[in-house]
C-alpha cells in the first residue's frame, strides 16, 4: 500500500479516536449526572471512576453503559490499527495475511480482516458461540 494511502488511514483513525474520546467522556459524565444529580451542581458525594461501577436498576442505565462499552471496544480497534500502521502491517489480513482491499479499509479503517475471512470468523463465531470472548461487546469489527 502506498505510502500517502497509509497516512490518510492514519488521519482518519486519529480524528475517529479523538473524536470517540470526547464522546465516552461526555457519555460518562452524563451518565454521572444522572446517577448521582449532585455531581451536576460540583457536590459530589460518592467516589466513583468508572459509571459501570455504579450499580442502577434502571435499563437505560444499563444501555447507556453498553454504548460506553461500544465505544470503548471501538477505540480500542481503532489504537490497534494505528499501532498497526507504526509496525507496518497497516492494511493486511491477520488471519491469510493477503492486502485489504482499499475499498474495504475505506469502509471499517480499523478493521483487520479481508471480508473473506471475516465472513468465515463471524460464521465461527455462529456455529460455536462459547468460544466467542465473554469480554466482546457485540460484533463491531466489521
């Protein structure tokens, strides 16, 4: 791949991890907020690092720390492939080490897997879903 290819995907990757850390951190001080309304007017009165730690029997809670878990698991996909482009395997399958199509990295820049071998891992994935990771936040590597 070429080199000019590569730091576009690298300015691509990076404005998508600044612009996810702006929002977790938003979705979390909300999420704050709205577990504990003093924190909103600077009085907190609980000790709190992470709003997954705080237990809600509410379900949008419940949603709301499953689109902070997405969005955590995204920018973690994201940091890999930047990592991935200071190693220089940018851009190849890690499961038949073929190039990705341009095409397809244009569509999920941080993905690792060409589509034939993500089709085959989601379909792994479908036939023996115990060994999916219990940790995965649903299939976000597309």
């Amino acid at each position: 791949m070429q080199a000019e290819v590569i730091k576009e995907f690298q300015a691509t990757l990076l404005n998508r991890k600044q612009e996810l850390q702006g929002i977790i951190l938003s979705n979390e001080q909300m999420l704050r907020e709205q577990l504990n309304p003093e924190i909103a007017g600077g009085e907190a009165q609980m000790d709190v690092n992470h709003p997954a730690d705080m237990v809600s029997s509410d379900p949008d809670y419940d949603k709301e720390i499953q689109i902070i878990r997405r969005q955590r698991a995204e920018m973690a996909l994201v940091s890999s492939a930047l990592a991935r482009i200071d190693q220089g395997r940018f851009g190849v399958c890690e499961e038949c080490h073929d190039e990705i199509p341009v095409e397809r990295l244009r569509a999920v820049p941080y993905t690792k897997y060409c589509i034939s071998c993500k089709e085959d891992k989601d379909q792994e994935a479908q036939q023996s879903p115990s060994r999916t990771d219990p940790h995965e936040v649903g299939n976000i590597d597309l």
